[in-house]
C-alpha cells in the first residue's frame, strides 16, 4: 500500500477563491503580509468547509481510493488558525468517521516536516509544496481544474490516482 497525503483547500473544497473573494471585501491591506494573516487567524472558515465547496466529487472520489486499498490515505492540510484547523477536522471526520489520519500545520512550517514523505505521495493544488516533497523524496502530484501540470503529474479528479502505478522512484508505470 502507498501513503497518499491529500491536501484540502483547493483538493478536496474549492474554498480558495471564497476566501480571496472575503479577504478582498474586507478591506484589508493585501499588501501588508500582518493584515492578511489576521485576516485568516480571525475567519469563520465554517461558512466555506461545507459541502457547497466540494471539488470535482472529491469526497466519492476518496471513498474510491480508500476503498481499492492501493493506498494509505491521510491529510495533510496547513491552517491558519486553531479554529481552522478544528473546522477542517469536523468536516472530515464527519465523511470519514474515524477511518482517516489528519494531520493540521501551521502554514508557516512545510509540510515535509509533519510526515515521512520519501516515496510518499502529496496531492496539492500548491507547487511550492509539491516542489518541497520532491526535494525531500515524495511523490508530488499536482490537482488542478484545468489541468495545469507546472512540471508535475496532475489530475483534476482525485479518482484518477487508480490509474496511476507508480514505482519505487515515484514513476508512473
């Protein structure tokens, strides 16, 4: 069985551009990085972790890899605040009852240093994350709507990872 670690934002919920679409209506400075952060340490991020949100059947989609038993799925999700991160956790276990690992990061700590991530995979929608797991070894494969690889492998559904056999140096066969 792979480890298969599965971002959130902009994986499983398309709460990215909500977020965005709030940070800009409230006025604060997107320049200023302080005010950004306030801004996420102080969102009600319950009004976007909901099923609205999903992402190209992203929760049937995981149901599908978790039960090929080709892979050991968890999450790993960065956070900008303890109440998000308690947000993000309801949400998934209320999909996956106690049958998941996740793990929460503060945003300002990569997320090769949460797990063991050599010959692991990481979907993330984020290249700067992918671009880190390779470096320390992973398997870095890129979610994007439209497909834009970025010099990854990419899907736009997570299902499409049952297609892909991968050997010992993260190939696809």
């Amino acid at each position: 069985m792979k480890r298969l670690y599965i971002d959130f934002d902009g994986v499983v919920l398309d709460t990215i551009p909500v977020l965005y679409a709030a940070l800009e209506a409230s006025g604060a400075d997107t320049s200023e990085e302080k005010e950004v952060a306030r801004f996420f340490s102080t969102y009600d991020f319950s009004m976007i972790v909901n099923d609205d949100n999903i992402l190209n059947d992203s929760i049937n989609c995981i149901h599908k890899l978790i039960d090929s038993k080709k892979f050991e799925v968890s999450f790993l999700t960065h956070i900008n605040s303890f109440e998000e991160g308690l947000c993000k956790i309801k949400y998934l276990k209320s999909k996956f009852e106690n049958n998941i690992t996740i793990i929460i990061t503060p945003k300002e700590i990569s997320k090769t240093k949460m797990v063991h991530c050599e010959g692991a995979i990481l979907v993330d929608d984020y290249s700067g994350n992918l671009t880190e797991w390779e470096e320390a070894g992973g398997i870095g494969v890129r979610f994007s709507k439209e497909l834009e690889s970025k010099g990854f492998l990419v899907v736009n559904r997570l299902d499409e990872l049952l297609n892909m056999n991968f050997d010992e140096e993260g190939e696809v066969l």
